[in-house]
C-alpha cells in the first residue's frame, strides 16, 4: 500500500497528539525531492541510535522531551523548541517522555 502526502497546498495538522499518542504512528507527511517531512511519535524510553543524514535536518518538539545527543554533547528538548543540524553530523534521539517531533530533512543528491 503507498503512503498518502500531502498534496501541495493541502493543510496539515501538527498539533500536539495529547491522549491519541500512544496510538499514534510515524507518518511521512510530505516528500518531494528536495525535502522530507516526518511526524516521529516516540514514548518514553524510545531511541533512535545515532546516525547521519546527508542533507540538513530540523528537529521540532511538538510534545513531550526528549535527549538529543549530536557533536558530542547531549542536550534536552522539550515542546516548542527546535534545531537544526548541519547535514552529516551524526546525533541520537532519546525519549524522556512520550513524545511527538517534526522532522524535516533536505535530501541531497
């Protein structure tokens, strides 16, 4: 079955997931070929071990706190903070609470 985007132009709702969380999935917002959007649903104690992208990203606490781990330092997020990486600096994501984040990626040829 093929993943649904979003349709250029088409609204798309990013707000916090509260009590619907734990039921929640990762979806692929949109992708084009210059960019990714990813809605990551991660609950307590989830990680996603350390990897690099090539393009640059954004990391975008929509709800809960998480620990991100790039250039050698670990840093706590909580809702409505954001950051973003350079492309191929490697970083981890750990999740303190349940938690939902906006990804965005520049996908380079």
């Amino acid at each position: 079955m093929a993943i649904t985007h979003a349709a250029p132009g088409q609204l798309v709702d990013v707000q916090p997931l509260g009590d619907q969380l734990s039921e929640s999935r990762n979806v692929a917002l949109f992708k084009t070929d210059e960019l990714e959007v990813i809605r990551l649903v991660m609950p307590t104690g989830k990680a996603m071990p350390s990897h690099a992208v090539n393009g640059h990203i954004m990391i975008h606490c929509l709800e809960g706190a998480i620990n991100l781990t790039a250039g050698g330092q670990t840093r706590p997020m909580k809702a409505g903070q954001l950051v973003w990486l350079e492309g191929g600096v490697s970083h981890a994501l750990e999740a303190v609470q349940d938690s939902s984040l906006l990804l965005t990626i520049v996908l380079r040829k």
